[in-house]
C-alpha cells in the first residue's frame, strides 16, 4: 500500500475503535507510526518549516560588505571562509543575487536637480597598484552633475582631505561649479561652495584656481571626464 493508503486505512481502524497496537500489527507498520500519521492534517505530505541555511549567520555581514563595496561571490567568499562559513560559493551567490540588484538600483537610480544646483561625489575602491615597488590601495574619485550627469573620475591612491579638494578643484574645472558637491560617503561629506573661500588649510587648494564657468544645463546627454 501507498502511504495514502496506509493513512486511510488507520484512520477507518481508528474511527471502528481498533487499539493503535491492533492497527499498527494490521498495516505493518510500528506504532510510533501510527501516531505519526494520525498527527497529519491532510492525507498530503507533512508541511515542514524552512530549514536552516549555512549563510544565516553571515548574511548580516554580507549585507553590510555588499552596501559599502561591489564584491565578487569569489573575493566575500574568503572573507566568509576565514569567519568559519562551511557553505559553498553557489548557495552564497544566489543570496547575493537580489541584494546587489538593490544596491545597483539605489546607486544607479536618477537624482534630478536644476541645473547648477547639484553634484555628487564619492570614492570608490579598484583594488591595488604598484607605486615605487609597494602595494597600494588604488581608489577613483567620481563626480556626477545632478541635472546634466556629465561625469568626471580621478584615480588616486589617497582619499585624504588634500586629495579630495585636489581632485574638487579639476573636476570644476572640467564640469563647472556647482551650488552644493554632496555624498553618502563619510570622506567625502557635504561641500558647501563658498563664493570666496575661507583661508584655512583645506581650502588653500581652492585659492588661486582657475575654474571653468557655472555648470549649467546645455549639455542633456551625459559625458565622461576620465583623469588617471
């Protein structure tokens, strides 16, 4: 008999008044059994609930990598293995899947602004590079109007302050100045553009500078400004 059959058949037993010890000799199963099959619902297989994934515990830390940096399944792959994850790279980039469609989707989604009004700025990481026979982290620098989404992109090996203002001062001399440079990222800030700049240290890059003129909103397709 089919396991259908067999709930079928304990069911009628037990609704005749047949002991469960009678019922389990009569079908050939053990008794334990029995009260299996009765504790069912349905006469269909027994619902089970979602089962534990080897990624449970490190999906908190793949989410925040996967917010700060693009990383390859490959490259969070090691990291995962040094934290003790035992699971495979398949299961790992079937969860990363939808999450990097998100942040792609948030990264890539249009900011209209007027035009003059805006531009965004941040750092992004591409690895490392030989300077003088060391290893150093190489990083770009990329800055997006907000109406026009003309494009400017520096590569640096620093993100401090004085290369942050030295890559602000080539970008508005390519793209133009705009009102407000904003970002997500804690090294980058919110600049505000002053019409004379203060005389401080981080601001001496920007005296004597010679800028294009206001970014405005002539140009409607976007460019790109590359610097290496």
């Amino acid at each position: 008999m089919t396991v259908r059959e067999i709930i079928v058949e304990i069911k009628y037993l037990v609704r005749q008044g047949v002991s469960k010890t009678d019922i389990a000799r009569q079908c050939g199963v053990s008794r334990q059994t029995v009260y299996n099959l009765l504790s069912r619902d349905e006469l269909g297989p027994r619902r089970r609930g979602p089962r534990a994934s080897k990624l449970d515990l490190f999906k908190a830390y793949i989410r925040t990598r996967l917010e700060k940096f693009d990383l390859p399944a490959t490259s969070l792959l090691r990291e995962l293995r040094s934290r003790g994850y035992g699971g495979g790279l398949t299961i790992l980039r079937q969860y990363m899947a939808p999450l990097k469609a998100e942040y792609t989707r948030r990264v890539t989604e249009r900011f209209e602004t007027v035009p003059g009004q805006q531009a965004q700025i941040d750092w992004g990481e591409c690895g490392t590079v030989e300077v003088d026979g060391q290893r150093r982290k190489l990083y770009v620098f990329v800055m997006v109007l907000g109406y026009s989404r003309m494009m400017y992109a520096r590569f640096t090996t620093s993100t401090r302050l004085p290369e942050l203002l030295a890559c602000l001062v080539r970008g508005f001399d390519r793209l133009g100045i705009p009102r407000v440079a904003t970002s997500n990222s804690p090294t980058c800030g919110r600049v505000k553009l002053p019409h004379r700049p203060r005389r401080r240290t981080g601001w001496k890059l920007m005296r004597g500078a010679s800028f294009g003129s206001p970014c405005g909103g002539l140009l409607q397709s976007p460019a790109l400004a590359l610097e290496a």
